[in-house]
C-alpha cells in the first residue's frame, strides 16, 4: 500500500489563506478531490490523508466531508481549539467518525516559541491522548526546545513531526535542526514526515543534492521505521510537481531495502493513523 500521508484540498479565497502569498501564484485557486485523484492513480498511490490548512472548525468539516465522498482520501487531519472550554465534547463528536485521526495546530506561525507550553494547551494535548487521536506537530526551530520539553510527558502518545521542522535548505544551514532533530528522535514514538522538503530549498533552482544531506539526517534519526512520505500538494507546486516529488524521494530510499521502502512509502502511515 502507497500513501500519500500529507496534502491539502481548499476553496481559494485570499482572506481565508493568507499565508497564500503573492509569490505563490500557482496555488492561488482551488484545489479538490478532482484534481488530485488522477495525480495518485498515475503515480500508483492507494490513498492519502488530508490535513488542515486553515485554523478554524469548519476546516475539519469541510475535509471530513471530502473524504466521506472521496474513498482515496483515507482519513483527515483536522484543526480543534485545544484551549477551548468544549473542547472534551468536540473530541467526543468526532470519536464517531472513523475518517478523523488526528489534529494539527500551527506551532510555527505563534509568536510564543514556547506557545506549546501553556497549561491549557497541554490539557487540550492530554485530551487527544485520551481519545486516541494523534498530533501532526508544525514547528521550525524556534519552536524545538518548548516541543521537547512539552513532549516529555507524552511518552504513549502519537506524533508525527510535519515537513521535517522545515531545515533552511535553500541556505544549507543545518546545524541546529540536526540537534534538535537527533534531541526530538530520542523520544521514540514521535515520527516524521518526508514532506515540505522542496518549498524549503530554492524554488527555482533546486536539485536533488540539495535534499540529500537533510534526507540522511532525518533517516539516521529516525530510521525507516518512523518515516513516512508525504507530498505536501499542493503547496509543493510553488516548486515541483506532484511526480518530481515523489520520484526525489523514491530515489534516495531506493538504497533501502523493500520492506524498508514499503514502510516509508505508505505502511508507516497506515499504522500510525489507522488507516
């Protein structure tokens, strides 16, 4: 099984994502079911998982309702309010709905580096826990040391880290993403995604030598046990296409042995969403 364990889908609209800006052209419209399934069928992917891009409940809905029309889109991804007053009976809703894994919250984008750290938000974590759902984690490095921290007393609970913590690639700076990346791969059941890789490198000019030394990092880290593939469409368009991106990471696992690539390729995913 071949899965696609990160993507987006959206109904453009400038004021809903601005993080779409003006050099993103290329994504600046919608982007659905439609337009992704013969993109998986051409390149073998059995399925996907659909993950939130907008910070707000009908985000969750909106996706749910995809993926309940869509059978390829395997399970969502979705955004709750973890400091939220309702948010025990909003978990308790979705707990019936078997397309929803998990939920994700965009570390990265709160001016607090240490935004994880709050009591409530570490309640809201312990909640997901409880009803067995898992945490897509969104941080760059200014976020690292707080997500240790945080994660320290989590040590059953699922986490998938997103977009490899997005190491400045196109400047090839590393040193620091590699001891966090090495300090966050100790606590054993966090995984993470093989995705975001090329719109952190230079989207014009980028080749598969720039990815390579950040792809080693990660796998010595990890292992092939805990990594799993994911495109990042179609936010990735801004620099590669869905094939380009698939094939980058086809190529440096192809060293691995088959079941090693199977599990990074779609197995891994499967596991730990459930799916």
């Amino acid at each position: 099984m071949r899965i696609d364990a990160h993507q987006h889908f959206w109904n453009y609209d400038p004021t809903s994502y601005l993080w779409i800006d003006g050099g993103m052209g290329r994504i600046r419209k919608d982007f659905l079911p439609r337009d992704l399934e013969p993109l998986l069928k051409e390149h073998m992917i059995n399925g996907c998982v659909a993950v939130q891009a907008r910070q707000n409940d009908e985000e969750t809905q909106f996706l749910l309702n995809l993926a309940k029309n869509n059978p390829f889109i395997m399970g969502v991804v979705g955004w709750v309010d973890l400091l939220g007053d309702d948010l025990e009976g909003k978990l308790e809703s979705y707990v019936s709905q078997p397309l929803m894994k998990g939920f994700r919250h965009s570390l990265q984008d709160e001016a607090d580096p240490a935004f994880i750290l709050q009591p409530g938000f570490q309640k809201g974590l312990r909640l997901l826990h409880k009803y067995n759902f898992t945490y897509d984690l969104l941080i760059k490095t200014p976020q690292f040391q707080a997500t240790l921290k945080a994660l320290e007393s989590y040590n059953e609970m699922p986490v998938v880290l997103d977009h490899m913590a997005k190491p400045l690639i196109k400047t090839g700076e590393m040193e620091q993403w590699r001891k966090d990346i090495f300090a966050l791969a100790k606590q054993d059941r966090v995984m993470c995604k093989l995705s975001g890789m090329v719109t952190e490198a230079d989207w014009q000019s980028w080749k598969f030598e720039d990815l390579e030394p950040y792809l080693d990092i990660v796998l010595e880290a990890f292992g092939p046990e805990r990594l799993m593939f994911g495109s990042d469409w179609p936010v990735c368009l801004v620099a590669a296409e869905y094939g380009e991106v698939i094939r980058a990471v086809e190529r440096y696992i192809s060293k691995l042995s088959a079941s090693e690539q199977s599990q990074i390729m779609g197995l891994n995913a499967k596991k730990f969403y459930n799916l």
